[in-house]
C-alpha cells in the first residue's frame, strides 16, 4: 500500500502524462514501445519542457522572464525539500533526482527559452547556443533515464543523443517556419531573410539535417534493447515529417504546416513493431 508521499508523486507523474498526450500526439506515441517507468520519466521531462515553453509562447501578459526564473527556483527547492507544489516541476525533481540528471542542462534549457523572448533573429553563434540549450540538452537528459545512470555509456552515446535532439529541432523550425514569422516575428536560422527564403538555403538546412539524422541513428542502435525501438519510433516519425517538407518549395514551407497523418503513423508504428 502507498504512503501519502508515493501518492503524490504518482500523481505528479499521471499528470505530466496527461500533459503529453493532450499536448503531442506524435510525442505520446513515440514513446508508446517504452516500459511504463522509462514513459513516465521521460513524460516527466516533457512536462518541464513544455511548462517553460508555454511561458515563452503562450502568455503575453504576464512577465515571462520573471516566471522562467520562479519554475528555475521551484525546482531547486523541490531538489532541495522533495516537494513542490507544482504538480509539474514536482515530477520532474523526482527524475532528475532518480537519474542525477545534470543541472547545467536545465540552466542551458531556461537560457534558450529566455533567448525566445527577447530574440527575433540569430547568429550563428546564437543558434548552435539555442539549439543545444532547447533540444540537444533535453536529449541528453533523455539518454540519462535510457541509460539508467551508466556513466560510461553517456559519455559515449552523448554525441548522439544531441545531433538526435539537433535535427529534430531543426525539422520543427521549417514545419513552423511560417507562424514563427508570422505569429512571434522569429527567424531561428542565421543569415535566411524570410522574405527572400530561397530553395538553395533550404537545400543546405536539409543537408545538415540529413547528417544529423545519419549520426543520431547510428546512436539510437547502441541503445539499450529495451529503449531502443521506442527511440527509433521517434526517429521514424520525425523521418517522415522531414521527407514532406522536403518535397515541399520555400513559399510552401512559410505558407503550410505539414504534419504526419493518423494513418501514417499508424503505419509507421506497425513496422517498427514487425522489424
């Protein structure tokens, strides 16, 4: 029987899963391969990313670096006191705690959401430092639960879980290409003028995802058997999200955003369950 601690921090952890699945369905079912414990870490990590995310995105009318450094203190006290009251930030301790997930990832993560704030364009400098904070990081997070704290296994496989995280950012920087202009008035990739987005320009975007994407394979083979169908499911999806833009020109990829149909990914998951 639980306590009233172990109920609490089931809780946390359901919620955080709720807020997966209402917020990502192609998230919620990439992870659908893993175990039960190994989903409900990295849903937890999810939730973290996306409570920051939404403050940055979401609500204009509250001061937005202010919140991101109070979810920033949030953690700490509840790495510090075991408890918070935010549901979200409470599950996410717990994960950090269990897989001793690094503190300077979450510092870069919290600088790239405060760069969305205040930057509309970047240089190339700004966007490999936003990249590894908003995506590469969370990768690594993600590897620390696949590999249940083996240190000599992150070192290894770290190169690749943050090309993984690199190229899956890149792909969600041309599907909203155009309602990131449009709606937030960024830019992420350095020297592209949205106005004069040329084919040559995507062109060189895809390539550099394409090896990204050949690299983060290469990764996603030497994980763990038991986390590594799961990750490929993702890799498949985002895959195939890539190969739609690719088909698509410069004004297609400002005027449309693309996504994987049901069926599609229903598919996709059949054959990664055949394999």
């Amino acid at each position: 029987m639980m306590n009233d601690l172990q109920f609490y921090n089931e809780v946390c952890s359901d919620l955080s899963i709720l807020l997966t699945s209402k917020y990502s369905t192609s998230f919620s079912s990439g992870i659908r391969l893993f175990d039960i414990e190994t989903r409900r870490s990295i849903c937890s990590i999810y939730g973290f990313v996306r409570l920051a995310d939404e403050i940055v995105d979401s609500f204009h009318s509250i001061d937005k670096l202010k919140h991101l450094d109070k979810i920033k203190l949030d953690l700490k006290e509840a790495l510090e006191f075991g408890y918070s009251e935010n549901t979200i930030i409470h599950s996410f301790a717990n994960v950090v705690r269990k897989y001793h997930i690094d503190w300077d990832f979450i510092v870069s993560f919290l600088e790239s959401m405060k760069m969305d704030i205040y930057k509309k364009s970047f240089s190339t400098h700004d966007f490999k430092m936003y990249v590894y904070g908003s995506s590469e990081v969370v990768g690594l997070m993600c590897l620390k639960v696949f590999l249940e704290n083996d240190q000599k296994d992150f070192i290894q496989l770290s190169v690749y879980a943050r090309k993984l995280g690199s190229a899956f950012q890149k792909i969600n920087f041309l599907r909203d290409f155009g309602s990131d202009f449009e709606v937030r008035g960024r830019v992420y990739f350095p020297n592209v003028d949205y106005y004069n987005f040329s084919e040559q320009q995507k062109k060189e975007i895809e390539l550099d995802i394409l090896k990204e994407f050949n690299e983060g394979l290469r990764g996603i083979q030497l994980l763990p058997i038991n986390v590594r169908s799961g990750v490929r499911l993702a890799y498949r999806y985002y895959y195939r999200l890539f190969q739609m833009i690719c088909k698509l020109s410069p004004d297609k990829v400002k005027a449309e955003r693309v996504s994987v149909s049901k069926w599609s990914k229903m598919l996709i998951l059949f054959r990664e369950i055949i394999c």
